[in-house]
C-alpha cells in the first residue's frame, strides 16, 4: 500500500462483507418460503419482510463496496492520502449503524412501501448526511491531486447516486408521477451512474493487473460511458410502458433501452483487449479472474437478459414475472457484485498486510458462486416463460401457474445454497490467514 490513508476501506469492504451475508440468509429465508409457505407463520416473519431487507441489504453492501473502492484507489490515482481519514471512519459508522436501525425497524413493521426505498425519513436523512461527507471527502482529495479520466468518471458516477438519491424524498401523491421518478433513482442508478462507478472500478484494476497503459484505458471509457448515458437516460423508458405514462414512452423506452446493452459488451471487449495487451504477470490472478468475470456476467445479465424483456412488445407479455427476477438477479450480481468482490480480492491483501494467499480457495469460490447465481437466474427464467406462456398467454389464474413452478423454485433453492457456499469459501479465502504461496515483497511492491 503506497499511501496509509488507503487503509479507511479495510471496515468498508468488512462491512459489505458482513451485509452480503445478512443478503444471503434473507435470500435463502425467501427461497425456502416459495418451496415451504407455511414453515414460517407470516406473523412472524411476512415474505414482504424478507424480501425488503434481502433487496435493501444488497444495495447497502453495493454503496459500502463503492464507498471502499473509492477510499482505496483514489490516493493511487490522485497521488495523495485522503482528506480526512477521520471523516472517512465517522461515516463508515454512520451508515453501518443506520442500516442496522433499519433493518430492525424492519422486522418491527416500521417502514415505507416503495421497493428498494422502505428507508423511513430519518434514515433518508441519515444517508444525505453520509453522501455529504463522503462527497467532500473524494471531491476535496481530487482537487488536491492529480487528475485522471479514471477518477473524474469515478466522482461523476458517485455525485449522480447521490443527486439521484434525492428523488427518494419526493413522494407526489398521484401514483403515475410516483412511479415515474421512483425509477429516477432505481433506473437511473443501475442503468446509469453506477455503471460509471463500475467501468472506473474496472479501468483501476486493469490498468494495475496487467500494466496497459493509461492512455489506451482512457479511450475505452470514454466510449463505456458514452453508450452508457446516451442509452441509459432515456432508457428509462422501459419502465414507463405500463403505468399511465404517455404512449410515446413505448417507442423511447424500446428504441433507447434496445442499445442498453452496448456499454456492458464494450465493457468485455475492454477487460479482454487490456489482458491481452497487457505485459504484466500480477500475482494475484484471482483479481484478474473476478474482473473479467464481472464484465462477461454483467453482459449476460443485463445485457442479455434485459435485451430478452425490454422491447414493448415483449414486455407487454413478461412484466412483473420471474424473467424479472432473472435479470434483476444475474445483473445485479455480475456488474456490481463481482465488481466489488474484484476490488474487494485486489485490495484486501495489501490492506491486511499479506500476499495474495488463499489464491486456489478464492478462484473456487468464484466458479461456485457465479455458478451458484447461473443456476438461480436459469431456472427463474425458465419460470418466468412458463409463467408468461400460461398465464398471460393462456389467461390461467396466477397462483394456479404458481403450484405448477414448484420443481424450479426448488432448484432456485439449490442454486441458492450454492451462492451461499460461494462466499462462505470467499470469506476464508480473505479473512482466515493462509499459507504463503507468493513472498511478501513480491505482492506488495508498487505495481506503478
Ligand atoms: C447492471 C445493470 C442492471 C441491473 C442491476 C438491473 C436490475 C433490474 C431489476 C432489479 C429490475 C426489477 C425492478 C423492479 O421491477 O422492481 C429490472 C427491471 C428491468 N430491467 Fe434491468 N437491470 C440492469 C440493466 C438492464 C438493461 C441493460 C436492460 C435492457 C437492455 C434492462 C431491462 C429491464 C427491463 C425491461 C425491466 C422491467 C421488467 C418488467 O417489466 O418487469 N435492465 N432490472
Ligand atoms: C442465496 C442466494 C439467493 C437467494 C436464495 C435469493 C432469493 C431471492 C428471493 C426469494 C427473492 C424474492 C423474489 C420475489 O419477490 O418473488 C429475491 C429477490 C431479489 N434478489 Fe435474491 N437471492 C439470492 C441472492 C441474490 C444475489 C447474489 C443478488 C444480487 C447480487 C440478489 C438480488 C436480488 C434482487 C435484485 C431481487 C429483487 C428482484 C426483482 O425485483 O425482480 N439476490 N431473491
Ligand atoms: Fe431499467
């Protein structure tokens, strides 16, 4: 590690560690709770619950993974420490104790009924007051420093999560409205600004696993990020289709959303050009694998399994099925899960002060838990057909189409248990001290 201030990340990535597993448990619970309805008496623990806190865990770990990666790399890029560390620590504790706060509040009934922002307004206000210190921070950090495409992508990425958070306070009372700007911070996060978090992510760890140089990384992003916001803004469209918006947002949301998946294969001709151009041997090569599976996976996910649903036409037939759940699962686990598990198992060494180690059980880890959240996308997409086919094609009732999918919730279940395997491997792999398989000296020198 070149700069000490790096080290404010090691409670972050900890910390998303520790929710990715609180996501999982809810993950299983909720999976248990389509094969076995009546194990657990809905009075004491309703699948809404389960379900809210499953989705809200997975994007507490995101933003700590981000906020992570951000304290890691920046003193690289910009070439000097953090502006406060101290700040830094104060806001880690802010945000983990308020999604705990949460998360209780939410086994206690206590929360409001938009999906991904249940977040009672004192915990809203919470996170505002966690993005304002974790912005001046960066933005302080990258003033003083030297400028890069990379962090300049990076800080326009992280401003627009936080801009777009605020539409979470804007409740209108007329439901159309609602939904069109609740998308404003759901659609514009995933399908914009943070794939400007993860294309930076991608580009840092690149440049220092296989040593290409800036330049040619600089010309990839430009083009990443230009797809992505030339498609993504008004992409989100595809949302629009069904809820009382004007019908041109049925040409929009198919036109704009069709090219939505052009950042995400820019993304994977990237990772692959700058490994084959690259003259560098790192030691740690589960990095490199975690970062070209992210790219390859994101594009399976939202690329693939987006493009499947997105059109008008194909949606008219597939909204709100298990292809969502599909997509919404592969998506989210191949761009921004592998992303932070990339930086997570690029950085964590240094930070803790040892070799790459325990590269085999990291590498395994990786085939089980991307396998694991194949076989859960796989099987709910073939739900989701069956689904869409009897019930919006054949018009048969819903829970009658829902007893017949039982045989691939079951096998979610399994490729649930897998997932959960995956990061139980992970988390020995990183935190549990292995054997060292390359010197000290070695995997900690500059690899600048
Ligand atoms: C990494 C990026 C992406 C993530 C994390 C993601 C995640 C999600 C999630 C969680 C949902 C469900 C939202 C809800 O109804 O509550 C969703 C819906 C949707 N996504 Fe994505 N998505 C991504 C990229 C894309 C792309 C690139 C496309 C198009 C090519 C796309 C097309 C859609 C469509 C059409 C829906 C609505 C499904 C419906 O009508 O039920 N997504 N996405
Ligand atoms: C142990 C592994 C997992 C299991 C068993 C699991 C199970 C579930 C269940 C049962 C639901 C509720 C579906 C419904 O309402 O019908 C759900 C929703 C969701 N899960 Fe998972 N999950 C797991 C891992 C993950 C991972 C790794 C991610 C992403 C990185 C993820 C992202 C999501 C998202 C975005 C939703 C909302 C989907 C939508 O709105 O369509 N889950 N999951
Ligand atoms: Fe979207």
């Amino acid at each position: 590690m070149k700069y000490p201030s790096q080290s404010v990340a090691l409670p972050y990535f900890i910390g998303a560690l520790t929710i990715f597993s609180l996501q999982l448990v809810f993950g299983l619970i909720g999976a248990t709770m389509y094969v076995a309805p009546n194990l657990i008496p809905p009075e004491l623990l309703p699948f809404s619950v389960v379900r809210m806190i499953h989705t809200n865990a997975l994007i507490v770990w995101l933003l700590l993974g981000f906020f992570g990666a951000t304290y890691f790399l920046l003193p690289e890029e910009t070439e000097r420490d953090i502006w406060s560390p101290m700040l830094a620590k104060v806001q880690f504790w802010l945000f983990f104790v308020a999604a705990a706060v949460a998360v209780v509040g939410y086994l206690f009934g206590n929360y409001d009924g938009r999906s991904y922002l249940e977040q009672p307004i004192y915990i809203k206000v919470g996170i505002v007051v966690v993005a304002l210190m974790f912005l001046l921070n960066i933005s302080m950090t990258a003033l003083a420093g030297r400028r890069t495409v990379i962090t300049g992508i990076l800080l326009m990425g992280l401003w627009g999560v936080a801009i777009f958070f605020l539409f979470a306070f804007y409740v209108p009372a007329n439901v159309v409205i609602d939904k069109m700007f609740w998308w404003w911070v759901v659609h514009l996060w995933v399908e914009g600004v943070w794939e400007l978090v993860m294309a930076a992510i991608l580009a840092f760890l690149l440049i220092k696993l296989t040593g290409v140089d800036r330049e040619v990384v600089e010309k990839w992003l430009y083009v990443i990020i230009g797809t992505a916001l030339f498609s993504g803004i008004l992409g989100t469209g595809h949302h629009y289709y069904w809820i009382g918006a004007p019908a041109y947002w049925q040409w929009i949301g198919t036109i704009f959303s069709a090219v939505e998946p052009l950042p995400f294969f820019a993304m994977v001709l990237f990772a692959f050009a700058m490994v084959w151009k690259g003259r560098r041997d790192h030691p740690n090569h589960a990095a490199l694998l975690w970062s070209l599976g992210c790219a390859v996976t994101a594009f399976f996910g939202a690329g693939v399994l987006g493009f499947l649903h997105t059109l008008a036409p194909v949606n008219y037939y597939t909204h709100g099925t298990q292809v969502t759940a599909a997509h919404g699962h592969l998506a989210f686990y191949g761009a921004y899960a592998m992303v932070n598990l990339a930086i997570i198992t690029y950085a964590m060494p240094p930070l803790l002060g040892r070799a790459p180690y325990n590269q085999t059980l990291n590498v395994l880890s990786f085939w089980t838990m991307t396998t694991g959240v194949g076989v859960m996308s796989a099987a709910l997409t073939f739900a989701g057909v069956l689904q869409t086919h009897l019930e919006r094609v054949m018009g048969q009732d819903y829970m009658d189409v829902q007893q017949q999918l039982g045989l691939f919730y079951t096998i979610r279940l399994y490729g649930g248990v897998m997932t959960a395997a995956g990061l139980v491997m992970f988390l020995i792999a990183m935190l549990v001290p292995g054997r060292r398989t390359v010197p000290v000296a070695v995997a900690l020198a500059p690899a600048e």
